[in-house]
C-alpha cells in the first residue's frame, strides 16, 4: 500500500498539507503492522533469544548437538524442538515470548523432565529450535533486525498519528468545509476534501475519520498527490 504525497505543495493549503501528512503516517503504520515487517529476521530472533534465555551461541550450539545426536533419554525432548519449529513457523509467532512460561504448551512434563537432565530451559531449547528453523524454513521469518527499536518507531508514528488526527479537527476553516445551502433538513456540515461524505462533528474523531476515508478513495487521493 503505496501512496507518494508531497507535504507542500504549490496552490495546496495549510489544512491540506496536514491531511496529507496525516495520510502518509496512517500508511507508515500499516506497513509496520504487516507481519514481514515486523516478524525478526532469523539473526535478530535468534540473539534476542538467547539474551532471553540467559545463555550463550556456545551453548545454544552444544544443545543442538545433543538434539540432533542419538542420546537415549531425550526423545520427548526432540519432540518438543519439533514442535517449537512448527510453531516458530506460524504467524503467531513474532518474536521472543519473554516469559518462559508462554512455552509451556510446546513441552511436555516429560520433555522438561529431560531439559533438567541437560540443565536447561524451554527458552534456551526454543533457541536451539530457532536455529533449525533458520536452516529448514528460512521464509518463516520477517524483516525486522530489532523489537525494541521497530516498537519504539510504531509507538512514535502512533504518537504523531494522534497529533494530526487532533489537529485536523480543530484546525478546520470555513475553506475547509462543504457547508450545505440549507442546513434545516438535518444535512451535516462536512469536509470540502470527502466530497461531502464526511461530517465534521464530533470534532474529537474527525480528523480519524476523514484520514480513513480519503484512504479508501482513488480520486481524492490523486488530487492530493
């Protein structure tokens, strides 16, 4: 969902110019909640996991090998890496649960009966789990290199979004607005920009809805750009 708009344009007004900057957030923040977007890439999964877990790529890397090697004693818990792969490849699964015990449904009591026996943790086995992922089914994960970061992005963009979507609804001028000949038949004042579509009260959500709206329409959108 792309959509160019210049913020200032010649012969565009100063209300226009926030409804387009308002239009260009609201896009922003689409495109961070898509999940390619913001699911972590295998990398940036993998070490955020293992800080997690408390534990080591060195570590990480001696469980994979006692997994993938024939030890009796641990079948229950080869089952539950199985079982962290598929989920791993789930939209469901975004990035570190950051508490171990939103794992429990990927263990059995067995499997962590095991994982004390190899002195460790489910998140430390989910990481070992990320790292066959990573090999097996590499287009499960997404684009982001860093939560923490990509978070505080989309919690800036909201930010702003409500800012603008604020403004637009106080900011409106009698330039800005579609006033009918005659408002005696109940027929709302509305924004000039929504071809009438739009009412302009409540004031507290208008800039929202007339955002959304130009969102959904090809003409208008053309005319800003």
């Amino acid at each position: 969902m792309k959509l160019k708009l210049k913020l200032r344009r010649k012969g565009i007004s100063d209300f226009e110019a926030k409804v387009t900057e308002a239009m260009q957030v609201t896009l922003q923040i689409a495109t961070a909640d898509q999940l390619s977007t913001w699911k972590l890439t295998a990398p940036a999964f993998l070490r955020e996991m293992i800080a997690f877990a408390q534990s080591s790529p060195e570590m990480v890397r001696s469980l994979r090998k006692a997994i993938d090697g024939s030890a009796p004693g641990l079948d229950n818990l080869r089952q539950a890496v199985r079982q962290c792969v598929q989920f791993i490849r789930t939209p469901n699964c975004t990035g570190v649960p950051h508490d171990d015990r939103r794992l429990n449904f990927l263990f059995t009591d067995l499997a962590r009966a095991e994982l004390t026996k190899l002195h460790s943790s489910q998140s430390e086995m989910f990481a070992v789990a990320l790292q066959v992922a990573s090999e097996k089914h590499p287009s499960c994960f997404g684009q982001c290199e860093d939560s923490a970061k990509h978070a505080q992005k989309v919690e800036k963009l909201r930010a702003r979004q409500a800012r603008l979507f604020k403004e637009l609804g106080m900011s409106v001028s009698v330039a800005d607005m579609y006033i009918p000949e005659s408002i005696k038949d109940g027929r709302p004042v509305t924004f000039k920009l929504s071809d009438g579509n739009v009412p302009i009260a409540p004031s507290d959500n208008a800039g929202e809805r007339l955002v959304n709206y130009l969102l959904k329409n090809s003409t208008t959108k053309k005319r800003l750009s």
